[in-house]
C-alpha cells in the first residue's frame, strides 16, 4: 500500500500510519500550544496526548485482532488515520459468539486499562482532577493533566465505540446478539435499521448544538450502516450457488513460455485481465493483473511467464460456493479466480459473473435454480 507507512509488525500483523495521520500532530501541536497560549510547552504537550490516544487505539485494534486470530480469521493490517484505526481482518468469522468477543475485545482493552490507570491513581495518589475540565481544555500541561488525558481518552474509546450502530463495534455486538436468536440477514437488518436510527438522532443534536464533528460521524454511520446491510444482503442471496452456475469457460488461457507482451496483446483485444497458465493439459499458475502490471513495470515485456505467474493462488472447482468465491476475491483482492478440475483449467470465475449471476438472481429467481449445499 503505497498511501502509508509501515511502522512495525505484532503477529505477523502490519501496523502502518496513513500518510495523512501527521495532520492530527499539526492539529494538536495548533490546538494545545497557539490556540490555548501554552506555547510551545503546550504544543508538545498536545503532541505527546495525540500520540499516545493513537497508542491506546492501537491497543484496542490489537485487541480485535488477537481474538480474530484465535477463532483462525488472519488480519491482514492496523491502519491508523486522523479519524482513528482499523483492523483489517480478511474475514469476519459469522458465528455469532466469535463476531460477539471479536468485537467486545477492542472497547474491552480500554476499560481494563482505564481500570488499571485508576487503580495506580488511588496507589499513588495521583490527582485525576477533573476529568470533563481536563477534556474541556482547562487542565494544564502537566504531568498529571497528561494522566487524566490518558484516562478519559481510554473510557471515551471504549463508551463511543460501543454506541449500537454499524460499523461501530457496538453494531457488530448488537447484531451478533441478534443472530444467536434470528436469522444472519435479518438481524443485520434490524441492526442497521437501529445504526441508522441512532445516526438521525446523533445528527439532528450535533445540527442544533452547532457539533459539525458530530454531523460527520453520524453521516459516516449512517452510511456504514446502509453499506453493511447491502453487504449481507448480497452475501445471502449468493448463497446456494455454485460456481458451475456462472462462470467463463471461454477464459483464454496462456502458456508458462509467453511473455508478457503477448499478454499484454490479449488484454487489450480481449479485455480478459487475469490468465490462468497451463502447460499441455495441466494448470501450473496464475497471472492476476496486479502480478501482470507489476511485471511489465519492473521487468519488462520480454520476461516469461513462468518467471511472473503466481502458484501461490488457490483455485477453485464446479462445486465450490459462490459466495466463497466473492469473499475470496475481496480479501485476496483479485479479479477472477480459475476454475480447475483433475488438474485442469475450465476457466476464469470472475467478479462480472458473480455480479451477473446476483443481478439475474433478483429479477428473475426461477432461472437459477439454487444447488443443495452442504
Ligand atoms: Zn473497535
């Protein structure tokens, strides 16, 4: 990902800083040192803070993404913006309970800490102040002020994360509540319904109390909402098929001996942007367009395939579940995955046949007969 920087790697996860994260360092360096008159001492003091709540939300997207392992869903990276961080798993595990502890993991993180800062407050006798001062900007720059900071940001990640709306992690929590007694599809849709809800209300007071910041946030769950229900609804109806029910047989496909420059030549005539390799009758590789592109860029376009094609990608068969296919390409993301049988290439599924196939499934569900899975 070339829009951020990869600071260092806990458990094989990436934690890496978007490359717009120093305007939050300007913004607290702004906040705390000119627009408070601290000066410089505050402008540090502001920096220090900002810097260690984005600790505390690393530590709470750590704590997502340790149990996400543990119930064996890999996490790809920990991307921390202005706006806050993000895990990204490379699937959410459906089964309610793991969903449930996935998610209470984060806000859970912070309440043991803020717990754990309160109990070294009362041991040493460390003046929490008054935590809304403090929060309001009157607390000082001291080393106390910075305690009480620490404090607040740690109760505030946990409460603010848990209000019950997508894709907040009290929306996960709410929903998986919901799934343990109904159905996935429905209970996301009662989740989102109250996300949506919930993002009116929060809405309509930031309007009245001139809170611009509470207006985003509402508009961004709101959206998050509506985008999860989507998300569920199309996983839902892409379930039953199979992938002998959409994909392209007609795929051309390449020899380990091309080059790229005969691909290339493909591509631009036959609009195909993923190839999958066979030597004789048998599949040996596959060459995704990211591979392709990186190549002709690096190594030009007289470098065989062989020396390119990836053997890392695992095909799919007749039988495998559409819906598998499509998480598949989002967290692998691809284009196409190939078809194989005995060792040999059918074809290309592509994300055009699975679009093709959902949109036939909605208005005509009686030319698609859905497959008995197991
Ligand atoms: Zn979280």
């Amino acid at each position: 990902m070339g829009s951020s920087l990869k600071l260092f790697t806990v458990r094989g996860i990436d934690i890496r800083l978007h490359m717009t994260f120093p305007l939050i360092l300007l913004w607290a360096a702004f906040q705390f040192g000119l627009a408070s008159g601290a000066g410089l001492t505050g402008a540090m003091f502001g920096v220090t803070a900002v810097s260690l709540l984005f600790v505390l939300i690393t530590l709470h997207e750590l704590g997502h993404s340790f149990v996400a392992q543990h119930y064996g869903a890999p996490v790809k990276q920990i991307i921390l913006s202005p706006i806050g961080g993000v895990a990204q798993l490379m699937r959410m595990p459906e089964k309610p309970v793991e969903e449930f502890v996935i998610a209470i993991a984060g806000p859970a993180v912070n309440l043991a800490l803020a717990g754990l800062m309160w109990g070294t407050a009362v041991l040493f006798n460390i003046d929490l102040g008054s935590p809304l001062r403090v929060l309001m900007g009157y607390g000082g720059v001291t080393g106390s002020a910075l305690f009480t900071y620490i404090f607040v940001y740690n109760i505030f990640l946990a409460v603010f994360n848990l209000i019950p709306a997508f894709p907040m992690d009290g929306g996960r929590v709410f929903r998986s509540l919901l799934a343990m007694r109904l159905d996935y599809v429905r209970a996301t849709r009662i989740a989102a319904a109250v996300g949506r809800g919930v993002a009116i209300l929060m809405g309509i007071y930031g309007l009245f109390n001139g809170g611009i910041f509470m207006v985003l946030i509402a508009v961004f769950i709101f959206s998050g909402a509506t985008q999860e229900e989507r998300l569920v609804r199309l996983r839902g109806s892409l379930r039953g098929y199979t992938v002998q029910q959409s994909y392209s047989p007609s795929a051309y496909q390449i020899s380990p001996y091309h080059n790229l420059q005969h691909v290339v030549d493909f591509m631009l005539i036959g609009g195909q942007s993923s190839f999958p390799v066979s030597q004789g009758e048998l599949y040996v590789g596959f060459l995704t367009r990211g591979r392709l592109e990186q190549a002709l860029q690096t190594r030009g376009r007289h470098t065989w395939i062989s020396d390119v094609m990836r053997r890392d990608v695992r095909p799919v068969s007749l039988t495998t579940d559409i819906y598998e296919v499509q998480q598949r390409l989002d967290s692998e993301q691809l284009d196409a995955l190939p078809v194989v049988e005995n060792g040999r290439c059918l074809g290309l599924i592509t994300r055009r046949n699975i679009q093709e196939l959902y949109r036939l499934s909605q208005i005509a569900p009686g030319s698609l007969p859905k497959v008995q899975s197991a």
